[in-house]
C-alpha cells in the first residue's frame, strides 16, 4: 500500500460536512454531551465514525465546532444585541432573541447552551467546563456592554451593571429551561415583557 493510498483512508468522502455538523447540532441540542452517543451522532450525520473522526476529531471537538456553529447561528441574537442603541433596548432583544431562538418549530426546543451539559457525569466534565465559559463570557459581555450605558448616561449613574448583566442573563437562560419544558412562544413572551417593565428607568 502506497502512501498515497494510505492517507485516503478514513478520508470522509460524498457528505456535506456543514450538514453534517448542523445535525450534530442537533443532536447535541436535542440529548446533551453525554445523551448524545456516537451512534446517534454518526446516524444523524450520514458518516460512519472513521469519517467523523477524520472530519471534525473526537467527541468533545465535534461538540466545541457544535457549539461555535449554534453561536453563529441560533444564538447570534445575542452579540447583535450589543449593537442596539440603548441598554434597555439591548436588554430586550436578548430576551427576545432568546424566547425565539428556543422555541423554534424547526429546532429542538431549549438552549444548547443550557441544557447541553445538565446532569452530566464525570465524562461530561469538558462539556460542563466549556459551556460554563460560554455563558460566563455571554454575561460578561453584556456586563460591559451595560457599563458603557453607565457612562453614557444611558442608565443611571447608581446603576450595578453586573447585577443588570446576570439578571438579564438569568431570565433568558431561564426562558431557555422553560421552553425545553413545553412553555409556549406566547407563555415565554410574556416572561420576557414582564422583565422588562421593570427596568431602570435614566
């Protein structure tokens, strides 16, 4: 056998890989690290495990390229929220975006974000560890965003721009849990629009 002949081998041929990695999205939606099995995941794919090992790696780098194409896609509410002109309005549009993005008709209902890792075991431990840091630096970055609402006399002056992140960031992950629960659009809207009403007035 030839070099050449050998680096064909386990060379994922006749599949579209961003196909392939939006279903596993899915799948990892759907199940979480841990629920999701290779045999659900090569399935849903069309591959057989050679070809999703020499595609995107093992499991958990499978599932950090899932989580970076659901943070492209249907969680890219969130970083175009940072673009609204006033805080308030960045508040709302992530609590929108997050009752939208988690009771899509056409997606697993929930957040990967959120439910990806729950009740995982030790071998979900990577999973946990990274989804921990995506939400850290979601909230993070909304604290940020708020700061400068601070010192634009947007928000008022006596306003905690770290307590706003995380109350903000705690409903839309929450929506996030109930929606996964079999909350209704219109339920989870009214959560959203009820967060709202109470926000600081400049």
């Amino acid at each position: 056998m030839t070099g050449q002949d050998k680096a064909h081998i386990g060379r994922p041929r006749g599949f579209d890989a961003d196909e392939a990695l939006h279903r596993a999205m899915l799948v990892f939606w759907e199940r979480g690290y841990e629920g999701a099995s290779l045999a659900d995941l090569t399935g849903a794919m069309g591959i057989t495990k050679t070809s999703m090992y020499a595609a995107f790696g093992n499991k958990e780098q499978l599932f950090r390229k899932a989580l970076a194409l659901y943070s492209e896609g249907p969680a890219s509410y969130g970083p175009r929220a940072w673009a609204e002109p006033t805080a308030e309005k960045v508040a709302a549009a992530i609590l929108n975006g997050a009752v939208r993005a988690t009771t899509d008709p056409d997606c697993p209902p929930g957040c990967l974000g959120v439910q990806g890792s729950l009740a995982a075991g030790e071998l979900g431990n990577p999973a946990r560890e990274l989804l921990i840091e995506w939400r850290n630096a979601a909230r993070q970055a909304l604290e940020k965003r708020f700061q400068r609402a601070i010192e634009e006399h947007d928000l008022p002056p006596n306003a905690d721009a770290a307590r706003l992140a995380r109350y903000v960031m705690t409903v839309a992950f929450g929506i996030a849990v109930e929606a996964a629960s079999g909350a209704t659009r219109a339920e989870l809207q009214e959560v959203a629009d009820t967060a709202m009403r109470d926000w600081p007035p400049v």
